[in-house]
C-alpha cells in the first residue's frame, strides 16, 4: 500500500516538473499574437517601387509643412509638422490599397492620420491612381528622419507594409492637397 | 488486458468527439470569415433576397436583365486617362413597388476576374454626384414621398485598364448571396 502511494506521489511530483519544464521552454518562443500581428515590412525608397499584397506602390514625393489647404480650398494649420507623402498605386485585384500612412520617429513615437487627411479615391486594378497622404507629428519628431509605413491595406497588423526612411523632408510653406485621381501621363513619368 | 482493449470504448468515443471538434471549428470559420462575403452567385430572374431592418427584416424579391455595355471612352462629357476605357453598362430591373430596394453593392468583373467598382469621379468632366446604387433615382420635379416604378433602368460607369474586357456583373444586398449578371 505504502509502495503503490510512494508510485503516486512520485507520478505527481513528475507531472509538476514536467509542465514547469514545459512553462519555461515556452517562455523561449514569441507570443503568438506577436507573430501574427508582425508586418511584413518592404523597404522602398524615394522614387522607386514595391510590390505589396494589393498592388505596386511608388513614392513620388515626401514634403514637409505647417499648413495645407484642403481641395475646396479650407486652410489647415497645425503646430507640429505635416509630413505630406505623394505615391502612384496600381490595385491588383480589387479596389483595395492603402488606407493610412504611420509615422515613427527615433524616439519610437508612432504618429498616424491628420485632420484634412486625404485617401486615393476609388482604386481601379490595373491603372495607377495618384495619392496623397498626410501625417500629423510633433515638432521635435522630424529633425533627425522619419520612418514612414504604408500598409497594403487598412491596418499594418500581419500585413505587407511598404517602410520609407525619410532622412530629410523638404520643407514647403503651404501645401495644397489634391483629391484622389487616376495618375496622368505626366505624373507616370 | 492490453491498453487498446482496454480503452477502447474511449477509443471509439474519440473519433466523433474529434469529427465534432473539427465541425465546430468550420463553423466559426465560416460564420466569422465567410459568411459576410458574396460568395453565393445566383440567377438574375426571379432573385430573392431577405434584408435585415432595424428589429424586422424584409424580402425583395427582383428580376434583372443586361439592358447595354458599352465603350464610352471617346464621350464628349468624359476624360479618360491613357491606358484606361470608360465603360457604361446599363441593366432593367423590375419589382414590385412595395418592396423596398435598399443599397445594393454593385462589381463588374473582368476576364481575369479582377474587381472593378463604379468610379464615375475619375472620368466625368462635371463634378456631379452619381449614386451608384441599384435603386432608381427620383426624377428632378419628384413630389414628397415619390415612389419608385415596377420597372427601372440603372447604369453605372466604370472605369477599367485598356486591355480588360467586361466580363460579369455582381449586384449584392446582403451577403452571401448575390446577382451573377453575364456582360455578354
């Protein structure tokens, strides 16, 4: 009788081990919610493309300014810096594309969206549309470069994310936003 | 006694428990991931579709015919960019007049099945506002309380690269079934 409890304590204690064991092994591996929600970052620079999970993608232009002025012609002002980035994208499938533009600075704050924030307009698969997107971040943020993310889609979380590393923004004294077109020939060259 | 043997009706109990497992899973896969998308092509005569309203639901019932497709990039009234083709594709609809037709999403598939959404702002020279959805537009002198007719024509402009051919048109309502309307 003795024995066959000394078995059952020992099976127990085994047990216990075992899943401490098994508890500090998975401490080891990433957090799976980590894993799903990492972006597949795409570096791109200035004036080159990238192809991500809904279409190509091509910087135009990166600016810098205090004010823009909306289509209809509203002034908006602010009193960090709007980072103004102008790319060509052509949709592969469907109408879906980029929907935001985040900012990161080398202090790891993460700015997105702006007031007067501008969107592509209806994305035609196969035929470039011109875009702008506007960020809003704080002064201090853009002296020593900016990290620009735009995803594929709506959110960066587990998706295609083209990375601009944006060392100098020209600055412009005020910024006059266009709406969301299909790109000119001139604006494909 | 062997292990087997002697587990065996646990054994036995595990294959339908796991197939349940498996079931169940499917089905929240299904209802989270696929239920909500139009994945249920049907017939353009005699479509039935049951829309939720507020507490109640209501049930359309509507017949659909390709009226026209046509290339439209040469109008007067249009600027189209290079490389691309306006296309006009006008259909009949007809339902009963108490049925209320609500917003519909409207898709024109091409050849390679890519996706194109009604993008009259790209290519009208007037900037006016276009509905792009099934239900008739009331007409400029409409009185209060105007009501749709039986019978209506809808058209949408699309706009799709040079070397795309329309293929099909999808109407939906409520997922996931929608209206499969061939172009030709």
């Amino acid at each position: 009788m003795r024995e066959i409890r000394g078995q059952h304590v020992l099976v127990g204690g085994m047990m216990i081990v075992a899943l401490l064991l098994g508890s500090w092994i998975m401490s080891f591996f990433p957090n799976i919610d980590d894993v799903r929600k990492r972006p597949f970052e795409h570096p791109v620079g200035l004036g080159s493309s990238v192809e991500l999970r809904t279409g190509t993608l091509k910087i135009k232009k990166i600016q810098a300014t205090s004010t823009v002025r909306d289509p209809v012609g509203k002034k908006i002002t602010t009193a960090g810096i709007f980072v103004v980035v102008e790319y060509l994208f052509t949709p592969r499938q469907d109408d879906r594309g980029p929907r935001t533009l985040i900012a990161v600075d080398d202090q790891g704050r993460t700015f997105e969206g702006a007031s007067g924030h501008i969107s592509c307009g209806t994305f035609v698969p196969g035929v470039p549309s011109a875009c702008t997107q506007l960020v809003e971040v704080a002064t201090d943020s853009a002296h020593s470069g900016l990290r620009l993310e735009i995803p594929a889609h709506e959110r960066p979380e587990g998706d295609d994310v083209a990375v601009l590393e944006a060392r100098e923004l020209p600055n412009v004294a005020e910024y006059q936003l266009q709406p969301g077109h299909l790109a000119t020939a001139e604006e494909l060259r | 006694m062997s292990w087997w043997r002697l587990n065996r009706w646990g054994l036995i109990a595990l294959i339908p428990a796991l197939a349940f497992m498996l079931l169940s899973s499917s089905a929240r896969v299904w209802l989270l991931y696929t239920n909500d998308r139009f994945i249920n092509p049907r017939p353009p005569s005699n479509y039935v579709q049951s829309l939720p309203l507020g507490d109640s639901a209501t049930v359309i019932v509507l017949n659909v015919a390709l009226k026209s497709v046509e290339d439209v990039t040469g109008s007067k009234e249009l600027s189209v960019p290079e490389g691309a083709r306006a296309w006009l594709v006008r259909v009949d609809f007809e339902a009963p007049v108490e049925s209320e037709i609500g917003a519909c999403q409207v898709a024109l598939h091409d050849q390679h099945d890519r996706e194109f959404r009604p993008s009259p702002e790209h290519v009208l020279k007037r900037k006016i506002y276009i509905s792009t959805s099934c239900d008739p537009s009331p007409p400029k002198d409409a009185p209060l309380g105007w009501k749709r007719p039986a019978k209506w024509t809808k058209g949408w402009l699309f706009v799709l690269p040079a070397d795309a051919e329309p293929g099909w048109l999808e109407l939906g309502w409520a997922p996931p079934d929608y209206i499969h309307l061939p172009l030709k």
